[in-house]
C-alpha cells in the first residue's frame, strides 16, 4: 500500500507525457474535440433518414448472398511420363521436343552437350542463368571453373556427355516438386541409354533422382546405379560432387572437391 503522501513525489507531467506517446504509437495521434462530448447522445439524437419510396420494404428485402472467394486457379499439371525413345539420338530429340516433361517452362531449351558414347557422363541439375544467352550449358565463371576440373583429370567438354536433368531452367531456380516423377524418369532413362562407366553427379536433386540421397550423404564413395535390365554388364559407378557454383562460392570445399575428381578419374578408361 502507498504510504501517506508518497504522492507528493509522483511526477504527473512526464506520467501523461509517457501516456500519450504510448497512444500515437496505437495510432491516436489526433484530437477530436477540446471538451467531451457523449457520443451516445448524439447519435440518438441525429434525425432518421428520409425513407426512399423506391425502396422496398424490409419485409420484401432479401438480404444479398455473402460474397464468396474466388477459388485459387489449380497449378499446371505435371505432364504424364510417356513412352520414352530407345534410342540416344531420338531420346535428344526428344527431350527438347513438346512432349518432354519441362516443354511448358518458360525459356531457352538446352539439352545435351559432348559426347553422348564417352565413359564419362556428368549430370546437372537445370541450365544456369545465363546459359541461354550463351546457348551452353555452365557458361560464364561457373563454366570456367567446371573447365579446369575436367582439365585436371585429362578431360575437355568433347570428351564428356554433360546432361541437364531439366532442358529449361524453373522460373524460381528449383525444380517443382510435382515434375519430379517424370523429370527422374527421364535422367535415368537417358543414362541407361548411354551406358557410361562413370558419373558426376552435380546437385541435390539428381543426386536423389539417381543415388537417393542429398550430394552430402553421396559423396566419398563410388555409388552404383542400378540398371533397369538383368545383364551381365559392368555396373555404371556415380561419383557425387559440389557444383561449379559452390565452390566459386565456398573456395574452402575445393579440396573436398579435388578428392571426388580423383576418385572419379581412378579405372574410367579401364
């Protein structure tokens, strides 16, 4: 309880002060009126609107059916997985055809580059973003990286079959999920048509398409994708590694990344 006269002490001009600030942070930064007014009164005594002969009488009235949202527009469908070309040529034909499962993605189609006989198949995810000015995929500083690693295992872009997972880069920069199914389809397809020895996965989403899990758990470790056929055949090996992009990013996981480069290197040609 305040003691006698405690009171005295109350500084009131900075307590208001303090409440009114309080009230133009709520919004009430304007007065009204100078003296109080009983709002309730004067409301009461306001007159009543002149009634429109027009109008119908409230018995008559129907009151107006509640507005409604308007329901969201469903998203594009995914196209269907269709019979796929057994044959590699035909199958590049087309997976930059209308029939491909990204050919209603906005933008430049780029499809595969190099070699498609060759032992060695590196697979990424989408084009970048400024491949389709290039015509190219990995084009620019990300593409001058990617050319020294291959040039550090005795590589160049004609020696290799380098495969986007998506012809059209997304609008967002990831792949939708619901593309997913038919996009997975497609990339194993297209590797078992080539019948590399080896492949350099680059990106999460090939990665799962082929391996089942993210590039960290992938990586270290040659990695086997299995073949959709019972044949004796030496078994395709998958090498999962960072992208160009990261490591021009993070220049720390170039080590990391030169170890994968040998790992895949050791036995191609064998």
């Amino acid at each position: 309880m305040m003691a006698m006269g405690a009171d005295q002490n109350f500084d009131w001009a900075a307590s208001v002060t303090s409440m009114m600030d309080w009230w133009k942070e709520a919004g009430l930064d304007v007065a009204i009126a100078e003296e109080p007014r009983n709002w309730l009164q004067a409301e009461a005594e306001k007159p009543a609107p002149e009634a429109d002969s027009t109008a119908p009488s409230d018995r008559d009235a129907t009151p107006p059916p509640r507005a409604r949202a308007a329901p969201a527009a469903p998203a594009a469908p995914a196209r269907p997985i269709a019979p796929m070309p057994a044959d590699i040529a035909a199958f590049e034909a087309w997976r930059l055809s209308d029939d491909a499962p990204d050919s209603g993605w906005a933008g430049p189609r780029i499809g595969a580059q190099g070699a498609a006989q060759s032992p060695l198949m590196v697979i990424i995810e989408m084009p970048e973003r400024d491949d389709g000015a290039a015509g190219s995929l990995l084009s620019g500083p990300t593409g001058a990286l990617f050319d020294r690693m291959l040039a550090a295992i005795g590589r160049t872009r004609d020696s290799i079959y380098l495969v986007p997972m998506c012809v059209v880069r997304p609008s967002t920069g990831s792949i939708p999920p619901e593309f997913m199914p038919a996009l997975d389809a497609a990339l194993r397809h297209q590797v078992m048509l080539a019948g590399p020895r080896r492949v350099l996965v680059i990106g999460n989403a090939a990665s799962r398409a082929l391996l089942g899990a993210d590039i960290a758990d992938m990586r270290g470790a040659l990695r086997p994708i299995n073949r959709n056929n019972t044949q004796q055949v030496p078994p395709i090996e998958a090498v999962a590694s960072f992208h160009p992009r990261f490591l021009l990013e993070r220049p720390a996981a170039k080590a990391e990344a030169w170890k994968d480069l040998l790992l895949l290197a050791q036995g191609i040609d064998a």
